[in-house]
C-alpha cells in the first residue's frame, strides 16, 4: 500500500495548509515551532517521519529571515528524521527581487537562498509567479513555478468580457506576464516606462499603448509598498482609461500601502493568498490557491506531468 503523502505547515501559511489538507483529505500533521528567547528557532515535526515523502508549506513573507529559517530549521529536522523526499512549497519566495547584481558590490540573494534550501535537505520546490523565471536556473533541484495569471483571466473574463480590455504592465520587465493575461483574455497590452529614482519609488515617463476610453487591468506578480500601482493608475486616469482593475498574486502590501490603494482610482484589485492580508479591505478579493497546491502534490505523487495546472 502506497505510503500517503504528509503536509507541515509553518507559521505564515497555516490557513492555506489547512485548507490544502482538507482538499487531499489527510491528516493534519502538528510542527513544533518555538523561538527562543534569543531569537533561535526551533521547529520539529511532532511524528515520525521516516520513509514518508514530506511536503512543508510556507511563504517567505514578513518577517521573511525569520519565516526562511523556519524552512531551514525544519528540513534539516526533517532530513535528519529520515524523511524520504522533501518538497518545499513556498507560495511567495522571499528574496526574489535580488536576483541580480545591478549595482556594484550587490549580492545576488535569490541565488544564497536557492543554495540554503538545497543544502538544508529540500529535494523540489514549488512556487508561485517567480518574481523574475529565471530564478528557477539557481537551484539545483526541480522546481515548479506555478502561475496566478490564468486564474486572473478566468476572474476577469467571467467580470468583465473580452470587449475594450486593455492589460497593462507597469514597467518593462511584466511585458510577459501582461501578454499571457492579454491572450486569456483576447485583449491588447500597454507598457509604462518606470524609473525608479530609489529603492520604493515609481516614477511613470510614458506609456506605450492605447487606454482611452478602455477598462484597463494593471497586472504584476506583486504590490509591495502600493506606489508603482498608484503611480500607474493615475496616470491612465489622466490618459483616459474608463475604470482600473489590478490584479496580482503577492500581496506583500508593505507599511501603508493598503490605504494608498484604498484612495486610489482602483475599482477593485484581485489577488492570492499566497501572503495573508494584513487586514481585509472593501477593494481587494483574495482568491485561495490552496486548490492548486493541492492539485500540484497530487501530479507529483503519482510522478504525471503538472503541466495542466498552467490551463487552469
């Protein structure tokens, strides 16, 4: 009899490992996680794990260093427990916006992360909208780097149709995501010109693409401090655009961004619970991926392509 799969959840995503558990119709599986009174972090599971194939679920959000070496901590318990294989999933990977040397004497942080995970015992990791693809070159290990777009279309299309759709990238380096959302939903794309004077800081120069007149759909793989997306909305305001939607998968929402969103002219802004809100908002609807994950073991347990979650 074929050995079931065992799901951990850490601290930052005890509701989506919940609901993934009861999706897959398992045990629930108890994690010890205590920090001590220094700041070290101890996390064990509370049963044997010997010979199973373990699935740890937790995003690297706020506070990220501690919510990573949580992972760290508890692969290596799990390692050392005699686990059969080790898949981490991690809804949103912390750490992906350093994933290049842009700047002189910069680390490449993304790639230090990859290296830890590995070297702590993961075997696969699972993600969401990777803040740049290519990151997934940086492991060693299979990685799977699951997408939100499409259930964004799904959302969009069923809202508001296919007709006067614009999709619009906030900057250059969305171009790909824009258009995968654009051909879902059969509508053409705008690209805006962003300067970033400083860390957090949107400037928009210009646009490429028409709005006037156009629902406009600003979509990006996250809203952290909220300035990029209010800079861009307001800017297709003054250009015409009709109404603006925003959707995107991480809600990081940094310090006051749920307000500066909040008093922007956003209808409504669609995202994932790969972060959990910090406080709900009349403007934000957050739609679970807990059935995707769980969709996602389910392919890898039984070693099938898990190409149809990106047809969602």
């Amino acid at each position: 009899m074929k050995e079931k799969p065992v799901v951990f959840s850490l601290s930052s995503s005890v509701s989506v490992a919940d609901e993934v558990i009861k999706i897959l119709n398992l045990d629930k599986n108890e994690t010890i996680v205590r920090h001590f009174a220094d700041g070290e972090i101890l996390a064990k599971p509370s049963e044997t794990v010997r010979g199973k194939h373990c699935y740890i679920i937790q995003s690297t959000c706020a506070p990220v260093t501690e919510n990573l070496m949580e992972i760290l901590v508890f692969c290596d318990a799990l390692k050392r427990a005699s686990a059969k294989e080790i898949t981490a999933i991690i809804p949103y990977f912390g750490y992906a916006r350093q994933d290049r040397k842009s700047k002189p004497r910069e680390p490449i942080s993304a790639r230090l992360v990859a290296d830890l995970l590995k070297t702590s015992g993961v075997d696969r990791v699972v993600t969401f909208d990777l803040h740049a693809a290519q990151i997934q070159g940086f492991f060693s290990c299979p990685v799977d780097d699951l997408t939100f777009i499409n259930v964004l279309g799904n959302y969009f299309k069923d809202k508001l149709g296919t007709k006067d759709i614009v999709v619009v990238s906030p900057d250059h380096g969305g171009v790909v995501r824009a258009r995968n959302l654009a051909s879902h939903l059969d509508a053409t794309i705008a690209i805006f010109d962003k300067r970033r004077p400083k860390p957090n800081v949107a400037e928009m120069c210009d646009i490429i693409g028409d709005v006037k007149d156009k629902t406009c759909i600003l979509v990006d793989d996250m809203i952290d401090t909220g300035g990029t997306i209010v800079a861009a909305s307001n800017e297709l305001i003054k250009r015409g655009a009709k109404k603006i939607y925003v959707g995107c998968t991480h809600p990081v929402l940094s310090n006051d961004a749920i307000d500066k969103l909040e008093n922007a002219p956003i209808e409504e802004i669609i995202t994932s619970n790969t972060i959990k809100l910090k406080r709900e908002s009349s403007k934000i609807k957050v739609i679970s991926i807990a059935p995707m994950i769980a969709q996602a073991i389910d392919c890898i347990e039984e070693g099938v392509s898990i190409a149809p979650l990106y047809e969602v």
